[in-house]
C-alpha cells in the first residue's frame, strides 16, 4: 500500500480536529455561554464565536471611528468571545478608575518581553513598586527643572523652520507646492525623540541637527546595525494591532504571517525595533557604571534619591528603556501635529491663541533670539491649554480602548454583574466623541475647556488614560507640547495647501499620522523684527 494511500486517513482525522477546534468548540462555547455574553448585541454576527470580524475592523485602519458610530445606538458592544466593549461614559470609572479591581488583559502579557515595563506590567504590587522608582522623576518639579533640555530642542526645532521660512503668504492665495517645504510631522516627531532622548538618557540623538532618524541597533550576539527609528517602533505597533485580537492564538499568527511579505516586512522592522532600546540602554549602563551622576529617568531608575541601588535586572532596565522612547515620544508627537492641523482648519481659534500668546508675552525685549518662549511665561494661559486639551480629545492620539480583565469573581459594570475574566475596554475617542458628555464633539471647540463647567469634563477625558494605570507621563507631554506650540505659533506663521486638505490618519494601537506638508514664514512680531 501507497505512503499517499496510508496518510489520507491521517489527513482527514487531522482535519476533522481542526474541525472540532475551530468550528464546532467556538459554537459550543457560544451557546453554553457561561459568562452570559450573549445578552450583549455583536460587533459582527460572528462575534460571538471568533475574534476575527474585529481583527477584519483593525486591517481597516479606522476601528475606532466605527465602534463611535456603533456605541451611538449600543452602550455595550460584544467584539469577541470574551471581549466587550462599553461606550456610556459612566463605565469608565468602573473599568480604569482608582478603584477599579480590573487589572490588563491578556494583551499586555503577549506583547511583553522578557521582563514587563510599566505600562504593561499586570501585577498590581509590581506596578506599585515600579511607579514608585519613577514617580519624582515625572514630578512636575523636576520636569521644569529639565525644561532647559526642552528650550534645546525647541531652538533646533525653530532653525529648521528658520532655514524653511519663505515670503509671506498672499491673501487670498494658495501655497505653491515648492513652499510647502515642512513636514510638520515628521519635524515634531524629530523633537519628541530627541527631547525623551535626553531628559530619559541624556543621550544626543541629533535627529533635528542630522534632519533623519537612523540609528544603531544591538543584536544578542553585541553585533550592530542601522536602522530608521520611527519605520521600527511604528511597524511594530502597527503588526501588533492588526494581529493580536485573538489572543491565545497570537504567537502562532504573528510567526505565520510572515510567509506573508506584507506582514514579513513589519516582522523584520519588529525585529530590528528590539535592538534599538538594547543599544540606547547599553551606552548609558556604560555612563552609569563609570561613575557618571547624571540628572535624568536612567539614573531614578537604576537608585533612589540616597544613592542607593535599585539592583533591577538587565532585561528590565531594556524594557523601561523602550517604553520610555516609545510612550515618550510617539503619543505626544501625534498630539502636537494634531493641534497645529486643528488650528489651521480653525481659523479663529488660531487668532485667539496667538494673541493671548503676545498678550502674556508683550514687547519683551529679554525674548531670546532663537524664540524659544519660557515655559513659566506660558504655562497658565487658559486658551493655550484648552487648545491643547481640545485637540487630544477630538483626536486622542491612543484612541483604542485600552482592555481590562474583571477580576475572578466579576464585577459590576454600569450596574450588570460581569463574570471574572472577560476583557472589557472603552476608547478614548469614543469617550471624546460622546454627543451627551462633549456637544458637537465632531467639532474643534476649546472654549469647552475654559471656565468652571469643564471640570465636569475632565472624569471622561481619556487621552493619558485614567485612574491609577494613567500615563505617568501627562505633565512632561503638556510641558513639551506648551514649549513648542507657543514658540512656533509667536514666531511663525503657518499654511496648508489648501483650506479643505485633510491629513491621512491610521489607526494602529496609536494614530500613524501621514505627512503634513505645510508653509511656513515669520510673523511681524515688534519684539521679534529687530
């Protein structure tokens, strides 16, 4: 007998398994519906039984955009077979506030390395212990204490615009294509990186001076290479978020897809984006051991304020190291984009910031001549900030919902009992697009954000997340974002190609913003002329 003949029967019992596993156990599991899931509306028919429909949603770069219009009509939606997620706003204290018993779901666990950073570590203790290491650093205090490494790479930001800067735009006209000579974005992605860089590492990274972000990677074996910053880390959120709704299967697909080029290309920049936090940490382990007393995040990180040593293992250190350039640059970069795009399209808005801008600044004539503006002579301006706040909440540059896990023995959601281990999540930009919490939310209104009634506000204003897992971040994003928008919009005026020009947004675990291609030329400031 034939080895062909002998094998089909092992061929058809193998796929009568896969059978069984994948068609037949999800619909059994559907129906018995233990966790009671089914009382829910689906994203999708299949919904119930499979993570895929959701996976299908996130491959369509605008999940969240959709969910919104969806959440109008379902408070609770079912995304998965264990998965919901919630769009009234009273359950997000129930899901993310101080004292929630929700702890991260699954995700964070198969997207970790080998030791968990902190903003993906599960383990309560372990992120109370991990905090409090790096909690005085992010203090308010210390971070204007490093507002002179901001004021840095504010100024190299402001002598790139400079070299940039053409003649003034006529009234009434459009750019010329060979004017629009400043990628905005890629410009204030430049800042982010160099900025985190040094108040995280006190390492140059010289993106600004260089005007590209190649760097040098470290494999296990020690050997290096070059590698684009930016194509690395964002690649690998995007791999992540287009794969990994189906959790348990996740480590099986990720490795499969790669037979696939469009999927094997955001594996091989994964890959490369593992060695780039293993070289920055390695140069300033190198700094620290020999003796150097630097003022930065590594050094809070690697002793506390007596001198005394943490002891953390090297695959922590690496871990803490890539979130900090991850988290520390990419979500505020988003944001600071975002909010000159909205100030463009606003043009009223624009007015007012800038001249609240020269109102708080007058005819100063101690105003330095790179135009970097002091962080203390802007930090108060109401409009400023309601800018700022305004462009986070219609475009929150995480705008996912961030999956929580109920605890063992459930939980009360907007009042129904949710059984223990059942992932549930609310996005931000559902939150932020709510008609009943932010009226006319599609639209840029900062002057929501002025006045008492904004406090009420703040409980559904998720763009640093919220309770005790809240970016431990916010005051150093706020402190760069304020630097930088008041500097450019007092020395610079800016256009789009045309009114009605749109920026590319695609939704991975953060917004990929395309490019933003503006013109750019000085402003008549008195103070500024000479």
């Amino acid at each position: 007998m034939s080895n062909a003949v002998v094998s089909v029967p092992y061929a058809a019992g193998l796929g009568f398994c896969v059978f069984l596993y994948f068609v037949v156990y999800p619909i059994v599991v559907y129906f018995r519906d233990v966790n009671g899931l089914r009382r829910y509306p689906n994203l999708h028919p299949f919904s119930g039984v499979s993570s895929i429909p959701f996976m299908v949603l996130a491959h369509g770069g605008a999940r969240s955009t959709y969910m919104s219009k969806l959440h109008q009509k379902h408070p609770v939606i079912r995304i998965g077979p264990n998965s919901l997620s919630y769009g009234d706003v009273r359950a997000i204290k129930d899901i993310y506030g101080h004292n929630t018993p929700c702890t991260k779901d699954g995700a964070y666990v198969i997207t970790s390395g080998s030791h968990y950073h902190l903003a993906d570590v599960i383990d309560k203790h372990d992120h109370a212990r991990k905090r409090k290491l790096l909690s005085s650093a992010y203090a308010i205090k210390n971070l204007e204490g490093w507002e002179h490494k901001v004021a840095d790479k504010t100024s190299k930001l402001n002598k790139h615009l400079d070299e940039c800067c053409t003649s003034p735009l006529v009234a009434g006209e459009l750019p010329r294509a060979a004017d629009l000579n400043v990628d905005y974005r890629k410009w204030t992605n430049f800042f982010t990186l160099d900025a985190i860089a040094d108040i995280g590492l006190s390492d140059t990274l010289g993106f600004l001076d260089r005007g590209h972000d190649r760097v040098t990677g470290r494999r296990l074996d020690d050997s290096t290479y070059e590698c684009d910053f930016r194509e690395c880390l964002y690649q690998t959120a995007r791999k992540q978020s287009l794969l990994i709704w189906p959790y348990e299967w996740y480590p099986l697909v990720n490795k499969i897809s790669n037979i696939i080029p469009f999927y094997a290309r955001m594996g091989k920049l994964a890959r490369d984006w593992e060695g780039i936090p293993v070289e920055l940490a390695h140069k300033r382990l190198q700094r620290y051991r020999a003796g150097e007393k630097l003022d930065d995040f590594f050094q809070a990180l690697m002793e506390d304020k007596n001198g005394a040593p943490h002891n953390l293992e090297w695959g922590e250190i690496v871990a803490e190291v890539s979130i900090m350039m991850n988290a520390g640059s990419a979500t505020t970069a988003i944001a600071m984009t975002n909010v000159l795009f909205q100030l463009l399209k606003n043009p009223e808005s624009m007015k007012k910031v800038v001249q609240e801008i020269d109102d708080a600044l007058g005819d100063d004539d101690d105003e330095a001549a790179d135009g970097v503006i002091p962080y203390d002579k802007v930090k108060h301006l109401p409009y400023l900030r309601a800018c700022l706040d305004e462009s986070l909440r219609l475009f929150p540059p995480t705008p996912h919902g961030l999956p929580r896990e109920t605890p063992p023995d459930g939980t009360n959601i907007l009042g129904d009992y949710i059984p223990g281990g059942v992932s549930v999540a609310f996005s931000a930009f559902v939150a932020h697009r709510n008609e009943s919490t932010f009226p006319q939310a599609d639209k840029f209104i900062p002057e929501r954000w002025l006045g008492e009634d904004s406090k009420s506000l703040q409980p559904f204003f998720l763009a640093f997340s919220a309770g005790a897992r809240g970016c431990i971040g916010r005051n150093i994003s706020y402190l760069e974002q304020t630097v930088v928008l008041a500097s450019v919009l007092r020395r610079y005026e800016f256009a789009l190609s045309s009114p009605d020009w749109e920026i590319e947004r695609l939704e991975t675990m953060n917004w990929l913003l395309g490019e933003m291609p503006v013109k750019v030329w000085r402003r008549e400031v008195p103070s500024l002329s000479s």
